[in-house]
C-alpha cells in the first residue's frame, strides 16, 4: 500500500528541503529516499496476495503481475547499488523514478531541495522540512531577483513545479545526465501530462527527445 504523507498538495507531488546537518550531500539523500522507495514498492503481502490467488485460480494475468513485481524489484536494488558505487561528485544533482512523480535532488547552500512525489513516507525516516525555511538569499541565487517580486511567489510550490527545469540531473537508472528542453501539454507518447522533453548525455551522444515519466524516446525505443 501507498501512503500519502508530507505536505500534501492539490496532486501526488511534493516538494520539502533537508539542512545538509543531516544529510550531508545529494547522494546520501538519494540513497536514503531510494531504499525508503525501494521499501514501499517491495509489498510482500501484495505479492504473497497475488500468489495465493494464482496458485487458486492459475490465472496467468496474476502471474505475470507478479513476475513484474519481482522484476521491479530487483531492478530498484540494482539502482540503489549503482549510486552507492557511483564516483561522480556527491553533490550531483540526481534524479530517481518514485510513484507518480519522479523524484528531483540538488544542493543550494546548506539546503538540500527536493521535489517528489508525497505517496511515499518520506518524513517518517527523514527530517523534511517546509520549503519557507529556504532564506531569501538562497532563494534570489536560485531564482533571480525578479521572482520574489511576484506577490503570488510561493517557494513550496515553485520547487515542485520548477525545479526539473533549473539544472542537468544524474538519471540513476541509464547513469546519463537528463536536462529540461522544453515543455509542452502532451509529449511524442501521446500520454496525457507526460510534458518533457529532455537531453540526455552519455559519452558524448545525446538523445534529443525522452520522456523521463514513461522513458519512450524517438532515439532509444
């Protein structure tokens, strides 16, 4: 089961800081909220459910449900090894896939800024923290001047929505870095909210269009 929690908005995204006393860099957050994921996605009653069914009815709907849930999870190990044997720069702004929303790290002064998804119990391991806390100093670097002018500013919000857009983010799971290009109301995949397009860099190549949500792309299938 999926538990609602943090600071919940009008949607299954979220948005919180974490003081680098804490965590002292993004990749210790990411590996902490990863094995939290990882945790809330390996259901063993779901799938002790879904085998028990099986094993009644031999329905092989439910059996290749749980081979996908196996799959996944094995899958999420993988990554989490990957970025705990990653050399780059612990401060690398990192990106990870989490239920519904992905999720988005990076480091401003002694902050860590977060934007994710709130169907996972994040607060109950980490200490999450409003977004007000951030100080103005840190905001006007991350921001610029002009958009603290904005009477309608709201730095939980704005982290949420804007936050996938400022910087290139380590995508954990192909190991590239992923850069916002632009955004449009529907993408190449024809789902619904599914608005990115995006760069990705690997040795040199890039990969002009991807959708990080669903991970289809017109140059890697």
């Amino acid at each position: 089961m999926k538990i609602r929690n943090g600071f919940v908005s009008n949607s299954s995204s979220s948005s919180f800081v974490v003081r680098t006393s804490d965590y002292k860099d993004v990749k210790s957050l990411a590996i902490a909220m990863m094995k939290i994921r990882n945790e809330s996605w390996a259901d063993e009653e779901e799938t002790a459910e879904l085998t028990r069914k099986h094993t009644e009815t031999q329905d092989p709907k439910l059996l290749k449900e749980i081979e996908e849930n196996l799959g996944y999870i094995i899958g999420y190990e993988k990554e989490l090894r990957d970025l705990i044997n990653l050399t780059i720069d612990p401060d690398t702004p990192i990106t990870f896939k989490t239920t519904n929303y992905d999720t988005y790290i990076m480091k401003l002064d002694n902050f860590l800024l977060v934007s994710t998804c709130n169907n996972h119990s994040w607060s109950q391991d980490i200490n999450t923290q409003e977004c007000s806390v951030l100080p103005k100093k840190s905001l006007i670097k991350l921001f610029g001047e002009q958009i603290l002018k904005d009477r309608c500013f709201d730095p939980h919000d704005t982290i949420e929505l804007d936050l996938k857009r400022i910087m290139p983010f380590w995508w954990t799971k192909y190991n590239v870095y992923i850069q916002c290009l632009e955004f449009n109301d529907r993408y190449e995949c024809g789902k619904p909210n599914h608005f990115w397009k995006v760069r990705m860099s690997r040795d040199g190549k890039e990969f002009k269009t991807i959708c990080p949500t669903c991970e289809f792309s017109e140059d890697i299938g």
